[in-house]
C-alpha cells in the first residue's frame, strides 16, 4: 500500500510524504504506482522549474518527500494551485483504488 501524508500550515500545502508501493500489479505493470509517481514527479518538476521555486526534496524507490516549510510566504502560496491539483488527483484515484492508497493531512 501506498501512504501519502501531506502537511498543512494555515490552509496551505507545505509539504507531502510518500512511502510505500501499491502492490496493485506487478513491478512495471503497477497502473496505481505508475499514476502517483507521475504526479508526484510533476509537482516537483513544476515548482522548480515552472513556478521556478526551490523545494526540499529527497527521491528514492517507494519515497518521495517534498518540503517547502522553509520557503517564504510567498513561494508556498505561488505553489498551491499546484499542490491542491496534486492532492485532488491523488484523492481521485484513491478513490478508485482504496485498497491501494491511504492519505492523511496533518496540520503543522
């Protein structure tokens, strides 16, 4: 399964944890797993070098932490269509997949 933990400051997004795999099919056939590192790897191609800001982000195979705690203001609030657009796409397919995928929000 899954666990996506996003962290939240005064109504915003700031920071999100993934860990796990879905083990919904096999390695290279995972469609849930193929859906959520897409995203997540949009999310961060698109502060960095879209919206042109920079994340704290750590990748390895079955985890991907992005922070933005340390950012301005500013730059967390620049980055919330993103980061809202994330956490409704991965609301979606949880839904179809709730087996699969667990989310939480924390409030920080």
């Amino acid at each position: 399964m899954t666990n996506i933990l996003f962290q939240k400051r005064d109504d915003n997004f700031i920071a999100f944890k993934i860990e796990g795999h879905s083990d919904y099919a096999d390695k290279g056939e995972d469609i849930v797993c193929a859906a959520i590192s897409a995203l997540s790897q949009s999310v961060v191609i698109g502060l960095e070098e879209v919206l042109y800001i920079k994340s704290d982000y750590d990748i390895k195979d079955g985890f991907l932490h992005m922070s933005l705690k340390d950012n301005s203001i500013q730059d967390i609030e620049k980055s919330q269509v993103l980061l809202k657009t994330f956490f409704k796409s991965l609301k979606s397919i949880s839904v179809s997949y709730v087996k699969y995928i667990t989310i939480q929000i924390e409030e920080v």
